[in-house]
C-alpha cells in the first residue's frame, strides 16, 4: 500500500513528532550553514551533498538527526517531484516521514512544488511486490508536508497524491504477469477502478466485438486462448460540456509475436504491451478530479498475441471497423492491427480530438532511446499541446514527423494498406502513417511510448519496470482543455 501523505499547515516543525518519524530538511545549493546548522562543511563535502535538486544526506545537526534533500537555488516546482522521490527513497525504513523542505519558496511558488513533492514520495517509493514471499522491508506508511499556505496548498497536496496513485496504479497494471492480467482480467481491474472514479464503463465481448465488426482485434486474437475484450470509459460533466476529447489505448496484454515469433529475449518484457491502454486507463481515473467539465471518453482493445493452432497468418487480409481492409505481412505489426479499430469507433462519436498511446514501435526507441516517447500527428496546434504538457508533467516526448514520401511503402498489392513498410527505415514514422489512415479529419496525435513505459533501472521518480509514462500528459491535456484552432 503506498504512504498515506497529509499537509502540515505551519511555518515550522511541529512540537511533537510521531514516533519515530524521520525528519527531512531542504537544504538550498551553497547554503548549508543557514538551512542545516550544525553540519560540518567538510563532511557533506566528502559525502558528495552540495544541495543540488535530489540530493540526500543523513546528518546530525543542532536540531537533531535530519536527512538533509537538496533542493538546488531553489528548485521549480517540477523538480519537486524527483526531490520527493529522492527524499522518499531515504525514508522507506522509517515508520513515519516529516517533510519540512518547502519554508524558502515564495507563497505563490508552494502549491506547485507541493503537488510535486506529494507526487514524487509517492512515486519514489513504490514497489511491486506482488509475487515476492519475502517482500523488501519498506516499512514508510505516513508522509507529513510541512507547508503554510492554506487552502490552496492543501489541495494541491490532495491533488499530487491522487496523481501518484494513479501513476502507482497504471504500474501495478503494466508489472502485472502477462498469465495473470489476461484481456478478461484487464477489462475486470479497468470496470472495478473507473466504476469506483465515478466513470461509465462499458466492455464488449467477444460477440459484440465481432457485431462491431472489429477485424483487426478478432484477426490478432485468433491465435490466443484467451477472448477479447473492448473496454469504454466515459466521463460526462454535469451540464455541458467545454469540449469533448478521446483517448486510445494499446491493451496486448502479451505480445509473443504471433507467428512472427519474437525471440525469448525479446519477449521478457512483453507484459508492458499493454502500457499505452494502462495509461489511459490512470489517466481516466484523474479526469473526474482534474477535467470535470470536459467529456473524456477512452477505448481500449484488449487481447494477447499468440501462435495458437488458428493464428493469424502472414498474408492474411484483415478489414478493419471502418471498412479498410489491412494486408498482415509481419503478425508481430499487431498493436497498429488492433488501434485501427479502436481509431474507427472513436471517430464515429465525433469528438474534438483523439490522443492514442501505444507501445508501438521498437524503432522508436531505436531513434529516441529508452526514456523519451515520440509524438506524431495530424494537427500542429494538438501535437504542441501534448509535447506542452509532456514537458510540464516532466514526461520525455519527442516530435517526430508523417513524411508523405513514406506513405507509399505501406500500399498493399491485394489489400487498401499493408502493416509494415516495403522498407526496413522510419518504422515508428510508418506506423503512425498506417494509423493516421482511421482517423479521418479529427485531429489525432499518437504518442509511441515503447521505450519510457518501461524502465530497466530506477530514475528520478521512476523505479524498475512499468513507469507509468503518459498518465500525467494525457491527464494535463485533459485538464487545460480547451477548443482547437484550425491546423496550420
């Protein structure tokens, strides 16, 4: 269970601490006499801590023993969240944590930075422990933010705390075992949240996914055991609404390749398919508290790609909810297989725009890394909203473009389009072309988050496996939304 953080109201430390309770000061860069009497200059020095952001040291000082965090000349309020986790990851043993480094901010400065600190303890400090019979001692279950600013800092305390568990629990999904979170279970854990959010939720079988005529989900679901599913979850404000916006999300709960067979190696991490739905999904969990006057409505096809006796064969000719048909030359190509459907019913509701995540490409991390997600699109004024809110949610996304010289190596000899390209470059820029082909005139944005929806080591606030990436995006597009212009 992540730690229990409430507010503080005071412009210092409490009398009476809990017990036990470990107590963090921040420390400004250059300033450790005044922020940390009593500490030698020569020990923080040999122990590395200057007080740059995210820095930590335990030492004794004239108030008592204190964990000294860094927070730089001072840090901006998005640097917050890794100065929480940092500090966060020092207190893990402690059973209580008292927070004191936000006295130095300007008044105006604290609900920012506190929404932050709240988010990155959190975050910092999660673990998946679900399969482990002797689970990491973390012990930390009360976090206390010593702030003073009233209403205004308490909420944003509230409303950082309600980020991180929403990240925390698009992680729980994305470490969940491919065996375990099988489309039936995902669309389970999906209507148990979003019901208790206050969402509509809506999930199609098997039946109404072949009414619905889904080609793409019924043809990558034919070699698998499991059914699928296709999830909806809706937001409606009371009144009417300032806009309305959709959100989709790629759900291959595990992703073996289908008879283009990806290597055991590759498939290690193939639990995190599912990243881009798991995204949407705590993004959708946010919008009721974040954008209740806007209508947010999310789809999810969910299924796994497998090479059961019926699977889905090279070469085979799919048609899609819309009515394209789609030449399957690489069954590996799947996640664009089964969005093209979910695009399709998103665009039939007609909504201002549609933002899809998906862990779509490994090209893309092979021209962006592991940490950054790339961001294409139809319209200029979308796709810099989203890089926007990237960068303030300090999520890594890069613009990448739709070449239209590349849009004739996905033209099928049999079929209206083929899912892979006639030629082995520019794989992430051919995929979101191939989407780019369901969304008709809505203005669309697809985030290929592949590389940052998992990590292989800890950063900052992220910790080892599913990261979480894209919630906080997509929920601050959510947040600030208001009506487009006309694309240049």
């Amino acid at each position: 269970m992540p730690a229990t953080i409430t507010l503080d109201h005071a412009s210092a430390l409490p009398d009476e601490l809990p017990e036990g309770a470990l107590v963090a000061v921040g420390v400004r860069a250059d300033h450790l006499a005044d922020d940390a009497p009593g500490v030698a200059a020569e020990l923080a020095a040999a122990a590395g801590f200057a007080g740059k952001a995210g820095q930590t040291m335990l030492a004794a000082t004239d108030d008592g023993v204190r964990l000294l965090v860094g927070i730089g000349a001072p840090a901006g309020p998005g640097e917050f969240r890794k100065i929480g986790a940092a500090a966060g990851k020092a207190a893990l043993k402690a059973p209580a944590f008292v927070l004191d480094v936000l006295a130095r901010l300007e008044p105006s400065d604290r609900p920012a930075a506190a929404e932050a600190l709240a988010e990155g303890v959190l975050l910092g400090t999660y673990r998946y422990e679900a399969y482990q019979a002797a689970p990491e001692g973390v012990r930390l279950e009360a976090a206390t933010i010593v702030a003073k600013g009233g209403a205004r800092v308490a909420s944003a305390v509230r409303r950082g705390t309600e980020i991180g568990e929403a990240v925390s629990y698009t992680r729980d999904l994305v470490n969940s075992p491919g065996g375990e979170l099988t489309p039936r279970e995902f669309a389970k854990r999906v209507t148990a949240a979003g019901e208790a959010s206050g969402l509509e939720v809506e999930v199609w079988e098997k039946a109404a996914i072949k009414k619905a005529k889904m080609g793409g989900l019924l043809g990558v679901n034919r070699g698998s055991e499991e059914d699928p599913r296709f999830v909806i979850l809706r937001h409606r404000p009371e009144g009417r609404p300032k806009g309305r916006l959709a959100f989709v999300g790629k759900g291959v709960t595990f992703d073996a390749g289908g008879l283009s067979i990806k290597p055991s190696s590759s498939m290690e991490s193939m639990k995190n398919d599912m990243g881009g739905a798991a995204a949407v999904v705590g993004a959708m969990l946010l919008v009721p508290l974040l954008a209740p006057r806007t209508e947010v409505t999310a789809y999810l096809p969910m299924t796994d790609n497998m090479l059961g006796g019926d699977a889905m064969r090279v070469g085979d000719v799919l048609t899609a909810r819309n009515g394209k048909t789609m030449e399957v030359l690489n069954t590996d190509a799947e996640g664009r297989l089964i969005l093209a459907d979910a695009l399709s019913v998103a665009v039939e509701e007609e909504p201002d725009a549609i933002i899809d995540a998906a862990t779509l490409t490994g090209a893309c991390m092979v021209a962006l890394g592991d940490k950054m997600a790339g961001v294409m699109g139809n319209h200029d004024g979308l796709v810099e909203r989203v890089l926007g809110a990237a960068e303030r949610q300090g999520e890594l996304a890069w613009h990448l473009p739709l070449p239209e010289h590349l849009r004739p190596t996905i033209d099928s000899d049999v079929a209206d389009i083929r899912n892979i390209a006639t030629k082995p470059y520019g794989g992430a820029l051919t995929a979101g072309l191939f989407l780019r082909e369901f969304v008709g005139d809505v203005p669309w944005v697809h985030i290929d988050l592949a590389g940052p929806a998992f990590a292989s080591a800890p950063w900052d606030e992220v910790t080892k496996g599913g990261t979480g990436y894209g919630v906080r995006t997509l929920a601050e597009v959510a947040a600030s939304w208001t009506k487009l212009p006309a694309s240049s």
